[in-house]
C-alpha cells in the first residue's frame, strides 16, 4: 500500500492505539519504518497482537499506559515520550470515546467533564506537550481523529461527545495557520460509522443495521478503511500542501 520505508527512521506517537482505528494506525506506521510510541489506556494487555510484540523485541515500537482521564496521566504520558525521542515527526491524537449516551436533561457534571476530559482537553493537552518536539522536526504533522458527529450532531445522547469532536476540528484549524510557519502541518481524519467495538458498546444491531442500508456503499467502515489517510496526511511527501483540512470517511454517508 505504502512504500515499506515511508516512515523510515521517523519518530511517531498515536494515542488511542490499543484497539480499533489507533492500532491500525500504529501497525501501517511500523509497517514503513517509523519508531512508534503506541499509547494505550489504563494497562497494557497481555494478549498483545504479533506485529506489536515483533516491532517492540525490535524497539520500534514503544507501548506506554497512560489514563488520561486520572490526574497526571496527561503530563506522565508526555514525559515518557520526551525520554524516548528528542525530535517527532507526527503526532496521532486518537484517544476518546463517548464514554455512555447521556440525554441532556439527565446528564450529570461529572459524566459531561469525563467526556470533555477525555475528546477534548487531553487532545490540547498532548498537542502542547509535545509541540517542542514536532517544532524541532521542520516538517512534522499533527493528524486528530474527529468524527462524523461532528457535522451531524450525532443522535441521541451524544450531543456532548459530538461537540468535543467539534471543537478538535476548529481547534486543529487553528493550530493550522498558529504552526504553519513552523513547518508543521495539522489535519484531520473524521470516520463515519466504523464497525469497532465503540458501536458494539454505543449502537444497537438494529441502528447499525438502519445506517449501513443508508450508506452508498451499503457497509460499514473497518479500521483498515481509516487507518491509509492518517499515514497520507502525515507525510510530507504525498500532502505537503495540505493544512488545515478534514478527510471524511464515510462511504458517502455525507455526500452533499
């Protein structure tokens, strides 16, 4: 799919990469080359995937636990990156989930910080973390998962984790123009419906069932189907010339 050595002796960091769309991610990363730290939640598990325990034997793969969500775990996530590379070439902001469907007039302030916790502010959190890093590179990239919830609102008590999925898309608009003339690109992968465990925990068969017969190409998304963007985005070699923007994902579920 991409040149085995795309990535070669790059330095990459996905969040998010212990399943679903961010280990897919990480996998296409080592595939070609990079040195990837791969963050995971709150532990690493034991059954870790044969490209991952390969990668790690061969250290290129970095696999580094961090709750984002527990008081430090931002900050103790960055510092062990900054131990492992002194210059990075792409950051992978993956990490969030809905957290659970809370409708507005019973959502609580606590599951509305947890969601904005988790989608929003570690996103800022990480990104300025390791800014220094990315700035050293003169040609790094910044690619963030959003969603396609983002434009549509999403549905039924997911109205705050679709908002946080807005605001990292504006949030990454901006860090555009801030960090072009540091060389550093940000853009963002914004997948439609995607058969993962996230829908198996959030969407009923029966809602899965309603949206694939709505989607053009009559199926839900995989992570392989996602996974091919974050790596075009974040070399400079195929986008160069891209800031700024979000590549949607979807099957044409949005087609306007």
């Amino acid at each position: 799919m991409f040149h085995p050595k795309l990535f070669d002796g790059k330095n990459i960091v996905v969040t998010g990469a212990g399943r679903g769309i961010g280990l897919e991610v990480a996998r296409l990363f080592l595939d070609c080359g990079a040195h990837v730290v791969v963050h995971v939640g709150r532990r690493i598990a034991d059954d870790l995937p044969d490209f991952l325990l390969e990668a790690q034997s061969e250290r290129r793969a970095f696999l580094i636990a961090a709750d984002f969500l527990q008081r430090g775990g931002v900050e103790g996530f960055v510092s062990a990156v900054r131990e492992r590379f002194d210059v990075l070439h792409g950051l992978v902001n993956n990490a969030g989930t809905m957290v659970g469907r809370f409708p507005a007039d019973e959502l609580t302030d606590a599951e509305y910080e947890t969601v904005v916790r988790l989608n929003q502010t570690s996103v800022v959190e990480v990104t300025r973390g390791l800014l220094p890093l990315l700035k050293t590179a003169g040609d790094a990239a910044i690619v963030s998962t959003v969603s396609i919830s983002a434009l549509t609102g999403g549905s039924a008590g997911s109205a705050i984790y679709s908002a946080t999925k807005a605001f990292v898309s504006t949030y990454s608009k901006a860090l555009a123009r801030e960090l072009a003339p540091a060389g550093i690109r940000v853009n963002c992968v914004s997948p439609g419906t995607i058969a993962t465990d996230f829908h198996e925990r959030y969407s009923s068969p029966e809602k899965l069932e309603a949206t694939r017969k709505a989607i053009p190409l009559q199926r839900l998304g995989t992570p392989e189907d996602c996974a091919p963007a974050y790596l075009f985005l974040a070399a400079a070699s195929l986008s160069g010339y891209i800031t700024g923007q979000v590549i949607e994902i979807n099957g044409g579920q949005l087609i306007c």
